[in-house]
C-alpha cells in the first residue's frame, strides 16, 4: 500500500518561487513505487493542488 506524502511550497516571501522549484525537484525524485505525491502550493490567499490534468483542488 503506498502512503500519500504532501511536499508543502511557495509561502509568502521572496524565496516562493525557488520553493516551488524545489518542491517540483523532490516530488519528480520521490520513489512512486511507495508513495503518491501531492505538490501543495501555497500563497498569501490560499493553498491548492494541481493534478497530472491540471485540475486545481483547493485545500482548505
């Protein structure tokens, strides 16, 4: 059974975009054999997930 794992990126200072850089790094280098991936991206509004269709799922 694979676990889900949320890599949390951006925020609300200077560094968001190498956060988002960074998240997509790991999320590309982590095992998929053991784990689902779900990059959550957040902003000074809000946070949200965007599948493989992107589709964008807001997180409450």
């Amino acid at each position: 059974m694979k676990k889900n794992v949320a890599l949390i990126a951006g925020g609300y200072s200077g560094e968001y975009e190498i956060s988002i850089m960074s998240g997509q790094q790991i999320a590309k280098h982590i095992d998929n054999e053991r784990f689902v991936t779900y990059l959550i991206i957040v902003t000074k509004n809000n946070w949200y997930y965007t599948d493989e269709e992107n589709n964008r799922y807001e997180i409450d």
